[in-house]
C-alpha cells in the first residue's frame, strides 16, 4: 500500500513537473514550493527506507533536477551537512 501510494505521489509530481517544463528551466531563483515539494519526496523517501522499501527517481528527469536544484542551494547544502541526525 505505501508504495503504491508514493508511486501516485510521484507520478502527480512528474506530470505536473512535465506541464510546467518550460517555467521550470525559465526560473532560477528556489521558491517556496521547491522546498517544499523536496521535503515531501525526501520524506516519503526515507519512510519508506525505513520499511526496507524503496523509492527511486531515476525515472523521473523532473524530480531529479528539482532534488539538485534545491541540494545544490549553497545555504541548504550546508545544512544538510550539519542539521541533526534523526530518522526522518
């Protein structure tokens, strides 16, 4: 069932992504949603790591480059690095 909910959580992502490609390339400034459309993923992600299932963006050019934009943003990246280490 989790996985076929995250499945539909990134195909929504993906085709509204693929609506929106030409805005997408045009802005080069991180927004709010950017934040928080990684968030959401990244999460979803690690739960369902840790039901030793798992959840993968190679198919999705989208999501990928959103996952870099946003990890790319010098200010997050470091606290990435440096933030608590918790499960979620």
């Amino acid at each position: 069932m989790a996985t076929a909910v995250s499945w539909l959580a990134v195909r929504y992502v993906t085709i509204k992504l693929r609506k929106r490609s030409f805005l997408i390339s045009l802005i080069l400034q991180l927004t709010w949603a950017d934040i928080h459309v990684y968030h959401a993923l990244t999460l979803v992600q690690k739960v369902l790591k840790s039901m030793n299932e798992t959840l993968s963006f190679d198919k999705y050019p989208g999501i990928q480059a959103l996952v870099a934009k946003v990890e790319g943003t010098p200010a997050i990246k470091a606290w990435i690095e440096k933030r608590p280490k918790t499960d979620y």
